[in-house]
C-alpha cells in the first residue's frame, strides 16, 4: 500500500474535535495500515517513529514512540508473525484448492497482512529440519494398510463425541485469520501462476501428508486435508491395497502384469470403472442402506470346503496346445481363476520386487502422480532408503490373501529366516484374522510355525491390541455369524467401527477382491451386513479348530490359558480390571451366537471348539475375577460385583429371561457345553455329589456313573431313557480287545464311563491305556512329548465324532441342515445328563469310525492333527466330492515341525 492512499480525504476525517484518547480509536484503522501495509517510496515499510510522524503532520495527531508502543501491545498490532500462526497459515492455505490460493488471501483480524518474506523463511527452514535427509521412516504394514474406499472409510471411522466430522475439527482456519473464499479470491485478483510462497506452501504440505502416511498416522493425514483430497489420498493408497493384494493372491498363475484395468476387469465387473478422481463416482449413492443393499448382488448363502489330501507325488503333462509355453499373458481367462495357468517359469522379479516398483511409480491407480496432494518423491526417496519396509508389506499380503506358495517363496529368499520386524505386523494374528476355511484352512497358521524361531510365539503372544491368537478367532466367529458390533468385543474397535478382516470370508463366499465386496463398499458400507451371513458353519469350525492345534498344540506353543483381552470390563466401584479366561470368551461367544446369531445356529462350532482346546490343555476349571453384570450392563455403580468365576459359573449365571428367545436347538446345545464343563468340575471334585441346576439335569456325577455302570451289566435303565437298548454294543471297539495287550476288559466298557475308569483319570501314578502311544509314537503324545492331557472316555469318543463330522459333511443346497444326520445333539445332551447310557448317534451306533484312542479322541493315523475322511471313516460317506466348490490340498506334515521344535527344547 503507497503511503499517499492513507492521506485524509477531508477535515472531519482528522477527528480533530473528538476528545485526545478517544482519537486513538477513531484514527486506529490508519495508524494499524500505516504500521502494517504502508510503504515509502523506496519500497521499505514504516518504522513506529515515521508513523508518529506522519500522523503528526498530516493528521495534527501527536503521540510520543513509547505511547504508539504500548497502544499496539494493547491492540495485538505487530509486524512480527508468531511461529505458531505460520503455521495455522500454511494449514489453513494448504487445505484450500491449488488454482486459487494465495497468500494475499491471508488477512489478521486486526487488518495485517501475510508477511511473504517471514513465511518462505519458515518453511524453508522447516523443510531443511524435517525432511532433511529426503526420507522419513516408515510404519510396520503402512503401505498396504488402506483396505477401504473413502465412502466406506468415512462410514469406518465414525465421529469423536459430539464432533460434526469423522476426522475432527484439527486444520480449520483459526479466528484471527480471515481468508477470502475461493469466488471472492478470484475475483479478487486473476491467479495465473502461483506465487513462488504459495507453491513453497502446497509443496510442504504435500512433504508433511506422505510423512503422515509413511508413520501411519492417517487420521492426522485426512484431518489436514480438504474433502477432495481426502478422497483423492483414500482411493489412491486403497487403488495399491487392491494392487498389492490381487497381485499377492494370484502370484505363481494368470497375469504376471496386473494394471488397473486388469484388476478393475476382476473385481469390478468392468475395466472402465469409474476414476476416484471422480468425486461423484465415489460418494455414496442416496437414499437409506437398506434401499441400496437391496440394489445389491448378495453372496452364495453356501459355503466352499477344503479337503486335505494325502501326498501324492507326480509329474505333470506339458500342455501340447501351448505353442510358447514361456509367454507372458496378461489378459483374464473368462471362467474365472480356477483356470488361470500356472506361470511355465520363474518370474524375472521378486513379488516385493514387484510391489517396490509400482509403490514408487504409481502405476497401480489412474491418478495421476502430479495431481495428487502429496510428494511422490519423498515415498520414493522412503522406500528407496528403507526396504525393510517393503519386504513386511509383502509378507503381510501374501498372509492375507493366503497364497501360502508366495509366503515360502518368500522365506527361502530369505535363506529361511524371517525377515527382521516380521512381529511389527504380527503375522499369526493377521493369519489368525484372515482366516480362509474353504482355500487355505490352516496352511497359513501351520506354514508360519515351520517358518517361525522356536521361542517365537511364546515371546509374541499379544498383538498391538492386547488380544491373543485365540481372541482372533472368537473375532472371526463373531463377525462373521452374529449381528454383535465390534465396540461390544473390544474397546479397540471403537473407532474403527468394524472388524478387523470384515473382507474375507471364513468359508470362501466373498474376498477383498470379490466384486459383491467392492461393490458394498463403494456403496458406503464398512462392515458385512447380516443378511449376507449365515449359521456358524464346519468350514470355519474345522479351519479354527485345526490352527489350533497348529498354534496350541505345540511343545512351545504359547500359554493356552492366558487371560483374554475381548470384553474387558472395569469395575465401577474399586477400578479393577476384569479379564475373561480364554474358556470364558467362547462362552461369551456362544451366548452371542444363540442370542445375536444367525438362522439356524445350533452351538456346534463352540462345542467342538471347546472340545478341541480341552484336548490340547486348555482348563476348563480355570476361574477369573468378573462380572457378569458388568458384561451384560446391569452393574450397580455403588458396589463391587466381581468374584472368581469358572467358566461354568459364568454360563450357570446367564438369566434364563434371556435365554427365552432361543431356539430348541441353541438350547440344545447349550446344555451340551454346560454339561461337558459339568463332567470337569465333578471330576476335580473327586467325584463327589455335585448338585446340578434342573434345567440341566438333577443327577449326580456319583449317580450317573453307577448308571452307565448298570447300563454295561444290562440292568434296567428304563429311568433315563425308555427307548434304551440294553444289548446295544459298539462293534468298532472290538479291534481294541485284541490291540491293547493291557486291556482284558470288555471293549464296551472301555468306552463307557465306569467308576473305574474315572477313578483312573485322577490317580497317580496310573492313567488309561491310551492306544495311541501303544501304537503310533510310543509313551509321548501324554507326557514328555505335547504333554496333552488325558480325557474321560466319554470326552474322547466326542472328539473322534466332531472331527468325523467336521471332514464328511458340509450344506450342498439351500435349506440342508447345519449339521448332518450323523450327529445328533440331542443324543449328545441325553448322553451327557444321563439320559442315555450311550452316544446313541449314527457315527456311534453304525460303527462309521475307524479305530481311535479312547483316552484322548485322536485317531490312529500319522497326520492325526489333522485327519483326512479316510483316516477316520471306515466307509465312504462324505457328501463333499463337489470340486467346483473344493479346494484340495496336501495333508500338513505338522508332527515333523513339532518334533523339530521338541529338539530345540530338549538342547
């Protein structure tokens, strides 16, 4: 501003008549524009003493130096910018659109302008300090981490509070600055160029938004960014998700090239979809969610399998039709990948190779590098300098898309070690939360126990949430077959609000690459909606059970019993933290699967869970401080309500008003699991009476046995079950007459619960044959091997029968029950309350098994971890031979690592 434009316009602009103090604020506007914008002839601004000058003259105005001091201390007047406000003002600017900012859009409320001189010093001395060396460190898993479109995101991320945006009210423009809106700036003045401060702005605020992704700190990133932005940034880094993610899933078959096009061809329906630059492409469509699920293709209701196969070993016929076998196609086999070749050779690049080069290039997404809000070069310059990075993002992808030949590959190219930070990115929790029944089961769990050091686990048991491997699988159960929210599981969810893994399903019905996924997504979705999920189905049963066994079954598996971090709870009176045991957790989760779960549940997968961590040591006596108050939300605030709870206590405690709405088969199985917990706590109890809640049964454990007793002499049991047959006998028993040389009595009664037998569980030093170690390995699946412990006949003969029905049967069609007709629940519940002197079940009472251990369930065979159908059937009997709907693998040699691992231990 020329000096001249201050000059008065008339006498009664002086305010000569107005009293002296009351002067300083009629002429403040001038003495502030004087001191602030005016400049001499020479271009130079005006010292205090020059505006007391000219005031002086022009305005017959007197005022000392020290008087104009203090009036700008009292009216904040100042030429000097406080670090503080360059900063709001390079936040506030670098929010705003690229063609029209400007720094001469900047005013304080007392009339200054922006200092351009003050400003590019700053932000050149702030990009010297921060990004001084061209690269930032980079976070565990970062690069990889955007698994959401911006709709779906938003939806995801929830508000804080009483917030009127999901990523808080951080980045807005403070009070004492005004800035012109973007119609009044460019009319304002014609931008043509950015000025060299403006550019200086934008550039550092790109530097400072790819150093917040590169640290992980996203919702920083999104809070310091314009709407447009934080779309453009989603769907970016989500366009290299799906890159990362397609090219992880499919490497070793299809395209070795995967471009935009390609992966939108596949998981899209179309390689012309929509740019994210479009930013109406990707708001959400209008109208409520239920309007737009229903415009929705929903996935199979049915479910996909894994069938383990033993060894065999071949050697394939080259495909005469191929006339150049080594080319590179990268087009898409229309049937689908399950006809997609396999590569003829080696890749000339690795897969983080692969990933590295695109990260760097941005050649996985149609945006265009130059018009994105960040600095592609300092990711190049941080990946470049840290390629650890990389090598964790791959091996992070190729767990969770479950290419277990991509996870080897990988750790051969690292001369079979693991590389360094794997346990940044948790890689059993993230196999445990990507869990793939119908492609992968356990492959994934058990390929990392080969690979991981001996002490691995034991070391690492927690993920960055405080929740353990068994957490992660009641996770997948309750994400996937009940209507809970994620912030009722844990605290750590809220935000996020959804599960971790909401992408994949358990069973092989949709994938992070399925177009019903992208499709919800983009339809502003985050979670799964219930209607697409179904009852708690043996796909997912069998892979839970089976990465069990994997991860707890171990000589140095992790501690099986340690407390849980799900449905944590405080009391409200004394402040003390209240853990659930691991047992407790699933019987939280059953409670939430009978309560909240999906049509036609019927409590077997918590049974055979249960059944399957007891075998392999979990305690079902084990007690924990807690609430059940607390948990169901009725606690008093005035006193304490905790106390040491088993988990029989716990489910004992449920009210039965909520138990009301349940079907019969939910209570079924219910008393199922309440009962094989029962049988525990009598036997600790050294068999004494043990008074049982009605609903349950009102026998005795004492009572029950000398029944079973009677029941092998043939007298009458009429009592418990009227339809018993007193001659009833279980023929596949007979081969353990003959093959345990200890055992002389009759085989019936090897199975049946007698007195004796019981007695023999809790006696020292004698335990029950187990015809296991007699036959297979010799004295050591018990006590000096895996230290498994024994269990009563009745438990071990239920064991051998879920794991029959979990390898032969699975729902072909719509309306198929949950469960085959093989197994009855019923049956099981009469068995259990004393109903029924036997397991009056067809796998029973048909003699369909093969020849297993009475004292520990697991069947003689070499891979008895994990059995195929013809280890434990005798005949043929599964209904799953449907191979569009199978996936066939190897039998998992697990036995050799363990035995490795035994090795460790012992040196």
């Amino acid at each position: 501003m020329n000096i001249n434009e201050l000059l008065p316009q008339s006498e009664d602009a002086k305010f000569r008549s107005v009293p002296y103090e009351q002067r300083w604020e009629c002429l403040k506007h001038v003495i502030v524009a004087l001191y602030l914008e005016a400049r001499n002839n020479d271009g130079k601004s005006l010292t205090i003493a020059q505006v007391a000058e000219f005031m002086q003259d022009n305005y017959d105005f007197r005022g000392l130096v020290h008087q104009y001091r203090a009036r700008f201390r009292k009216w904040d007047v100042r030429k000097r910018t406080f670090t503080s406000e360059k900063k709001e003002i390079t936040t506030a600017l670098g929010k705003r659109s690229h063609s029209l900012v400007s720094t001469s859009d900047v005013k304080f409320t007392n009339g200054k302008g922006v200092d351009k001189k003050q400003l590019k010093r700053y932000l050149d001395d702030k990009i010297c300090k921060d990004y001084q060396n061209g690269a930032v460190p980079i976070a565990p898993g970062v690069l990889t981490s955007w698994n959401l479109p911006y709709v779906a995101y938003v939806k995801a991320s929830g508000k804080y509070h009483d917030q009127a945006s999901p990523f808080g009210t951080a980045g807005t423009t403070p009070p004492y600055l005004n800035i012109l809106s973007p119609g009044a700036a460019s009319s304002a003045h014609q931008i043509s160029d950015p000025s060299p401060t403006t550019k200086l702005i934008h550039h550092k605020r790109a530097l400072d938004r790819s150093s917040l992704f590169l640290q992980g700190r996203h919702r920083e990133l999104l809070t310091i960014s314009s709407r447009e932005d934080r779309i453009t940034l989603t769907d970016y880094f989500h366009d290299f998700y799906m890159y990362s993610f397609v090219t992880a899933k499919y490497w070793g078959k299809g395209p070795r090239h995967w471009t935009p096009a390609v992966i939108s061809a596949l998981t899209l329906g179309s390689s012309d979809a929509s740019s994210p630059m479009d930013i109406t492409a990707v708001s959400p469509p209008s109208g409520p969610l239920h309007r737009r699920l229903e415009a929705l293709q929903a996935p199979s209701q049915l479910c996909r399998w894994l069938i383990y196969a033993p060894h065999v070993y071949y050697q394939g016929i080259p495909d005469v039709l191929d006339s150049n076998p080594d080319a590179e196609r990268d087009d898409l086999d229309p049937n689908g990948p399950n006809f997609w070749q396999e590569w003829p050779s080696d890749p000339s690049s690795s897969y983080t190779e692969v990933i590295h080069e695109s990260i760097t290039h941005g050649s996985f997404s149609r945006i265009p590098s130059d018009t994105l809000p960040l600095s592609p070069q300092l990711i190049k310059e941080s990946v470049g300098q840290d390629s650890k990075a990389v090598e964790l993002d791959a091996w992070k992808m190729a767990i969770m898309s479950g290419n277990v030949e991509l996870l080897a590959t990988l750790w051969e190219k690292k001369k079979w070690v693991l590389p360094e930070g794997i346990e940044d990115i948790h890689p059993f929790h993230l196999a445990a939360t990507f869990l793939d029944g119908a492609n992968t089961g356990c492959l994934i769990i058990t390929q990392l126990v080969h690979m991981s050091p001996e002490m691995y686990l034991r070391k690492h048991p927690l993920d960055d949430l405080d929740h353990t491997l068994l957490d992660k699988f009641m996770i997948n159960i309750l994400r996937s077959h009940t209507s809970v929210h994620p912030e009722e599981v844990s605290n750590a969810f809220n935000p996020p609000h959804r599960f971790p893994g909401e992408e994949k399903s358990n069973c092989g019905r949709w994938d992070a690459d399925s177009p019903v996924i992208r499709a919800l997504f983009r339809n502003g979705y985050s979670r799964i909606p219930n209607d697409w999920k179904h009852a708690f189905c043996h796909t997912a049963i069998q892979a839970i059970c089976h990465s069990s066994i994997a991860i707890y079954g171990s000589p140095l598996s992790p501690d099986i019993d340690a407390l849980s971090g799900l449905f944590v709870r405080r009391c409200g009176y004394c402040g003390l933290q209240l853990k659930l045991g691991p047992l407790h957790a699933l019987v939280v989760v059953t409670f939430y699967l009978a309560h909240r779960g999906m049509s036609g549940e019927t409590l077997f997968g918590p049974l055979a869970i249960l059944v399957c961590l007891m075998s392999i040591g979990a305690d079902p006596l084990l007690k924990t401080n807690m609430s059940v108050e607390d948990i169901l939300g009725t606690a008093e605030p005035d006193r304490c309500h905790h106390r040491p709870l088993d988990a029989l206590d716990l489910m004992e405690a449920v009210p039965v008003s909520l138990q009301q709405s349940w079907t019969s088969k939910c209570h079924t199985g219910w008393l199922c699991i309440a009962e094989i917990f029962r049988m525990h706590r009598d036997r600790e109890n050294d068999h004494q009476p043990t008074p049982r809640r009605t609903s349950v049964g009102s026998l005795m454990q004492g009572q029950l046995d000398q029944n079973h007793y009677n029941a092998a002499n043939n007298q009458n049991v009429s009592y418990f079950d009227a339809s018993f047959d007193q001659d009833f006998h279980h023929p596949f028993l007979d081969d353990f007459e003959a093959a345990s040389p200890t055992s002389h009595q009759h085989p019936s009664a090897a199975v049946e619960d007698s007195p004796q037998s019981d007695e023999d569980l809790t006696s020292e030093p004698h335990h029950p044959v187990c015809q296991f170690e007699e036959r297979m390995i010799g004295a050591r699946l018990h006590d000096e091997w895996l230290q498994w412990p024994r269990l009563k006949h009745r438990l071990a003969l239920l064991w051998a029968t879920i794991q029959a029905e979990l390898l032969t049967y699975r729902r072909i069609k719509i309306g198929d029950g949950w469960m085959s007709e093989n197994f009855s629940m019923t049956a099981l519940k009469n068995w259990l309350e004393g109903k029924s002197a036997t397991f009056k079940t067809p796998l029973v009472e048909r003699d369909m098994l093969k020849e297993y251990s009475t004292c520990c369930g697991w069947f003689l065979c070499e891979e008895f971890p994990t059995p195929t159908a013809e280890d434990v059937c005798k005949t043929h009997f599964m209904n799953m031979d449907i191979y569009d709907r199978t996936t066939f693998h190897p039998q998992q040699d697990i036995r050799e690592t363990w035995m490795q691992l035994e090795m460790v231990e012992e040196s």
